[in-house]
C-alpha cells in the first residue's frame, strides 16, 4: 500500500443487497480512524457509481485508495474496477485473486 495514502473507500453495495455489509465496513472504519486515514463514504448500486468513487479519490486532496468487498455484483465489473483503478491510479485492494490476473495490483485474500 503507498504509506501517503490520506482517504480511503470501500465498495459497498446496500446493505439490503449486501447482508454482510456491517461486517467489512466497521473494520474498514476502524482500521482507517487507527491509521488516520479519512474515510470517503461510497454506497454502490451501478457501475456509474464506481467509476464516480474512484474519479472522487482522484480529484483533489490527499491520495486516495479504494478497498473492494467480495460482493458478487462488484465481482460482476471486476475487469472494469481494474480498469477504473488503472485509469484513475488508485491504490486498490481486491478481495480475489482473479482481480490480479486482469491486471489489478494488489489482492488481499479472502477466506
């Protein structure tokens, strides 16, 4: 991860469309407000908002990265939330390894 990293996002869909929401959100929370990372809120329910989450990060202010949950919806635009993150050159984190094989840079594994 780039140490200079200041904000941060997580794709998150409703959380009637993603039940174990609260789980990945509230360590997200925690682990940003323990790095003094400030915490962009993006609730996903297209590919436009996607795209807008990442064009968010890269606009002003500090650098930004971008945390993907395993959701099947966003498993869905894999190779476009690769291309958003290359486009956009924000630090992301994918929850599955075939994010990688599409050109993603960083995967976190998920069990």
């Amino acid at each position: 991860m780039n140490p200079s990293i200041g904000r941060a996002t997580m794709l998150v869909y409703p959380e009637n469309e993603q039940p174990d929401r609260a789980f990945f959100v509230n360590s997200f929370e925690e682990a940003a407000n323990s790095l003094g990372i400030g915490i962009v809120k993006s609730e996903i329910n297209n590919l436009q908002d996607i795209e807008a989450a990442f064009a968010n990060l890269a606009g002003s202010g500090p650098p930004g990265a971008v945390v993907v949950t395993p959701h099947a919806s966003l498993a869905n635009h894999s190779r476009e939330i690769v291309a958003f993150a290359d486009r956009y050159q924000i630090t992301t984190s994918y929850p599955y390894r075939y994010y990688a094989a599409q050109g993603g840079a960083h995967v976190l594994r998920c069990q």
